[in-house]
C-alpha cells in the first residue's frame, strides 16, 4: 500500500451484495435479542443467598450483644435469667444451626422458613412465659415479617405478617379468656425491659434492612456491570476489539440523522483484504487472525478521533467518515491512510504483505438509507477487487 493507489466511486447494480431485506426497507440494523433473563436470575439468587447469610450473621451478633446485656445490666431475679438466657441461647443455636446447615446444603427458601418457624416457636414460648401482652418477646415477633419480606418474596411476606398477627391475636385473646402465663419478671423492672426490648428489636430490624440495601447495591453495580460487559461483546468484534457490524451500522444511521437536519454528507468504506483465504489456507488461521488485528490497528491509528471504524465479519471492515467537506476531502483521507500505513505483519520470522480493495459511497448522493449506502460501497469493492485488485477505485 506505499505505492500510489487509484481511487473510484461504484455504481448501483442488481448483483451486489447487499444487507437482508430488513434493512433495506428500514435502512436500520437490526438489534440483536440478548436473553439477560437466565444470567440475571442467577446472580440475583447469588446475592440473596449471600444476603441470608449476611442475615444470620447479623443476627448472631444481636443475640450476643443482648445476652451480654441480659446478664450484666439488667436486675432479673435467678428464675427470670434462667428462663430469658434459655431463650436467649436458644435463638443463638437456631442461628448457628440454620447458617450451618443453609452453607451445607443451599435451599436458601426452605432454611428461612425453618429459622422463622423456630424463632416464632421460641418467642411465643417467651410470652406465656414472660408475661402475656406485657412480656418484651411480643416486641421481638415484629422481627418475623420483616426476615421474611427482606429474605423471601412479597408471597412468603404475606404469609408470615398474617402468621405474626395470628400469634399476636392468639396470646391476646387467651390472655382476655383468663389464660394465666407466667409473671416472673419485677414488677419494678417491666417498663425498662419493654424499652430495651423495643430497642433490641429495632436493632435488629434496622440491621436486616441495612443489609438488605447493600446486598441490592451490590447486586444493582453488578448488574450494571454485565449489561456493559454484554453491551461491549453485543457492540465490538472479539478478535481485533473494534466495533462490529451492528454497531457501524448504528452509528451510520446517527450520521444521517445528522445529516438531515444539518446536510452536511458522510462517506462509507467497505474494505475487503484480497486474496485473505490464501492467508488462511497457506499459512494458519493464526496468522489469519494476525493480520485481521494489524490491518484493523492500522484503521484504527490511520484515520481520525472523529472517524467510526469497524469490523463488518471475516475480513472486511467499515470505515464512517465524518465530517467531511465532500469527494475531495474524502479523497484526501483515504490516500494519506493509504500511504502512510503499514501492510506487512511478521510473525515468528514469517512475514506476509497483504493488499485490499474498497469501495467509498457518500450521503446523500449515493444513498439516504443505510441499506443504500452499504449496498453501494460494497458493490463498489467487489467492482474495485475484480477490477484492479490492491487498489481503490473512483467511480
């Protein structure tokens, strides 16, 4: 490509490769369908498994903070330790357990439901026998429903809030019926043990919740995160990094939106490097590969920031150029690319000097689709490739 090249414009004709049918009455590239569906459910049971036990350690960690408290600061009588420590202990070891046995074997939905059955067990044991209505484990049920809603979905929520009230209604209702429950705590010590309890309870609430929005913030960064990663493959070629076919066409059909409201042209190149199976065939798709990434580094570095260069399938690739000021502008580009870039590759001592063939067509006057355009600037590379092959060519 350091020797002089001609350049020619191509001209409509029926034998042309041209895009599918779509396009032509669009002029739009269709968008590719990408099923997120799949990906995102799993890496949505990914971060709730870890938010259960997020949960669960939480949790641990109030249950200690409150034993530490039950023992040291609170004036209980020896029967009210031994039966609030019971409690205590036995909220400690469902949780445990439950982290244990949910780490072990999965089945996030089923070891919720199991913590909830023991914690509602436990914490209505505590109230016939801490007091009825006045004992502070009828604060700590308001727990249940908030586990349920933040580790399981609006279904399971539901049923637990209605399981919550029940329990509530049920320990009501036998308390107005003359059921008696234990009164072991002073009488003295009812109103500061109601207050830390509430306080207990909106601990733990708040750290449920607290973890429930980081684990979604992380989920929602991860998310974004995919999306661009699916966004970059759905948008760039694999093998050389530039932008894809689809892609291209995209940003050519942006350039004549512009265009239409400014009317200023673009011009499209089809390139097409000649000869590339006898590459292949010769010398290994490596080296196939080789040269595809040089000849695509080489469009990249050969025409401007503002220039749009892709990689259309196999080995021919796209270049959008724009602005331009017209044919002698766009004349001007595409030969100081021509003979200022570099068309030999070596590889492991094995060098090879490839050549392509192109074909230019300019918005409006040869096309006001993208389909037209395409059609034109590829048949003009076909007509160039049987024509004068290594050259480019002016109508």
């Amino acid at each position: 490509m350091k020797e002089p090249q001609s350049i020619q414009y191509s001209e409509q004709a029926s034998e042309s490769i041209s895009p599918p049918s779509s396009w032509e009455h669009s002029g739009r590239l269709p968008k590719p369908i990408l099923n997120l569906d799949e990906s995102i459910a799993e890496t949505s049971e990914d971060h709730r498994d870890r938010l259960f036990l997020q949960v669960l350690f939480g949790l641990g960690l109030n249950v200690v903070a409150l034993l530490v408290i039950f023992y040291t600061l609170l004036p209980l009588s020896q029967q009210g330790k031994d039966v609030g420590g019971t409690l205590l202990w036995s909220i400690m070891a469902a949780t445990v357990s439950v982290a244990l046995l949910f780490q072990r074997f999965g089945m996030r939905i089923f070891f919720v439901n199991l913590l909830l059955v023991v914690l509602s067990t436990v914490l209505v044991a505590g109230n016939f026998m801490l007091g009825g209505t006045m004992s502070p484990t009828m604060i700590f049920l308001l727990v249940i429903p908030v586990l349920a809603a933040t580790l399981m979905n609006r279904r399971w929520a539901f049923c637990w809030t209605a399981i919550t009230v029940a329990l509530w209604l049920l320990v009501l209702v036998l308390e107005n019926q003359g059921f008696e429950t234990r009164r072991i705590t002073i009488a003295a010590n009812v109103g500061s043990i109601q207050v830390l309890s509430l306080l207990g309870t909106g601990i733990i609430i708040m750290s449920v919740l607290s973890s429930y929005v980081n684990a979604n913030s992380r989920l929602r960064a991860a998310m974004e995160a995919k999306n661009k990663s699916l966004d970059y493959l759905a948008s760039h070629d694999s093998l050389t990094s530039i932008p894809n076919r689809r892609a291209l066409f995209e940003h050519a059909q942006q350039c004549i939106m512009r265009g239409n409201r400014s009317g200023k042209p673009f011009a499209l190149l089809v390139i097409d490097l000649n000869d590339f199976k006898q590459i292949n065939d010769s010398l290994g798709h490596s080296f196939g590969d080789e040269v595809l990434t040089h000849f695509a580094k080489q469009l990249k570095t050969g025409f401007r920031e503002t220039d749009f260069v892709a990689r259309l399938g196999g080995d021919e690739f796209g270049v959008v150029l724009e602005p331009v000021e017209g044919l002698a502008s766009v004349q001007i580009a595409v030969e100081r690319f021509f003979r200022d870039s570099d068309n030999e590759v070596e590889i492991d001592g094995q060098g090879v000097r490839y050549e392509c063939s192109t074909g230019i067509a300019m918005y409006p006057q040869n096309g006001e689709t993208i389909a037209s355009l395409y059609e034109e600037a590829d048949h003009a590379m076909y007509r160039a490739k049987r024509n004068a092959p290594g050259e480019f060519l002016w109508r």
